[in-house]
C-alpha cells in the first residue's frame, strides 16, 4: 500500500478507488498547482491544512501515485449492450460524448453495475467500444456514409465534450418520432434499440425514395 509521509505521519492511499471518490478528485484540476493540497487530501484523507504545508517535492511524488491510481482500469461482468434499450443507447451515448469522468457513476450503473472506479473505467471504454460498433453498422442512417467518414466523424463527435448539443439532437429525433406528442416519447424511448433503429433507417429509405421521385416528375415536368 502507497503512503505519503506528513508531519511525521504517514497517510494511505486506497488500493482502490469507489466511483464516488474518483469522481471527487477528477473534479479537481490536476494541472492547477494551487489545487494540488485539495487532491491529496481528498485522495489520502489528510487534513488540508497539514497538505497544504507540505513542500512541492512531496506534494508531486503524491500526485504521482494519485494519477496512476485514476487511470486504472479492471476488467469486469457487464451487460450485454444490446439489449439495451432505446432511450438507454441514448443515455448512454449522450454521457460518452460529454466526457465518461462527468458521468462515470451513471456508466457504471448502467454498464455493470458496480462501485469500483477500475471497473467502471474499462466500462466506460468497453462501452464506447460497442457504440462505435453501433454507428459504423449504421453509418447511412447518420449521415455517414463511407467508413473513413465515420471513422473522421465519430473521433471529432467524441472528443468535442458537447453533451448538451448532443442530448438537443437526440431530443429532435425523439419528439419526431413521436409526431409531437410529448405522450408518445416515453414509449419510443422503451423499445429494443436495433427495433428504433431499424424503424429510423427504414423511414429514411422510404423518404429518400420518395424526394427522388419527386424530383424525377419535376424534371419531367419541366422537359415536357
């Protein structure tokens, strides 16, 4: 076990981390030295003013094994994604976008469930795994229609941390499906996932087909 020596008494740092006090620590900046006593203190459950009054040199070997400990992952029971449900997928996909280490202990409810930050780490990597999975099978259905865009799209998608736009387009797509009726909007949410996408690639077919058609009477039209 890891101990950081302070004013003659030395203080432990957990073999492992719930996801609770990983999430504590992550919400500190670990780049902002001024913060640097809270996370060790937070992370060894010191007193802060006793951190605080420790020099730089031990204040650095502590972050050290402070953020070793936060990127551990551990492979762990899961459930099988697809049987997700529809409203879960988007869940799920609107949190990933956003950034894991804001909805870490959300993914390890859904996912696992389980407390451990280790194994809701690989969790959430498991399960950006499986949604990428999902987008590329249905790349045509999101407007993307080569692997390469999907692959461009997807990567500029993840690591834009736009939840809240993210979850604004998910809504769109529901309150369409639900023809405006906010009453319809749970019930889509509930069904299997490959049964709404499938229904969404579908219609979109259907409407494509019909704009062609369109188009070719209007050209028609305009020849005749």
């Amino acid at each position: 076990m890891i101990k950081l020596k302070l004013n003659n008494k030395a203080y432990k740092l957990p073999e492992r981390l719930t996801v609770d006090e990983w999430m504590k620590i992550v919400r500190l900046d670990i780049e902002d030295p001024a913060l640097w006593p809270h996370i060790i203190a937070t992370a060894f459950n010191a007193p802060l003013d006793i951190v605080q009054a420790a020099p730089n040199e031990t204040l650095e070997l502590g972050l050290g094994f402070i953020y070793e400990l936060l990127g551990r992952k551990r492979e762990c029971s899961k459930q099988d994604y697809n049987k997700f449900t529809f409203g879960e997928f988007i869940d799920l996909d609107v949190w990933l976008v956003d950034g894991h280490e804001k909805w870490l202990h959300k993914i390890a409810a859904q996912c696992g469930p389980t407390k451990w930050a280790d194994e809701a780490i690989w969790l959430a990597h498991d399960a950006a795994r499986w949604r990428a999975h999902i987008y590329n099978q249905y790349r045509e259905l999101f407007g993307l229609d080569t692997h390469e865009e999907f692959i461009e799209k997807f990567e500029e998608q993840t690591v834009a941390n736009k939840g809240a736009e993210h979850a604004r387009s998910w809504m769109q797509v529901l309150y369409a499906l639900s023809n405006d009726n906010v009453l319809n909007v749970d019930p889509i949410t509930e069904l299997p996932l490959r049964q709404a996408l499938n229904f969404m690639a579908i219609r979109k077919e259907r409407r494509q087909r019909e704009l062609e058609e369109a188009k070719q009477k209007q050209r028609k039209l305009k020849s005749a």
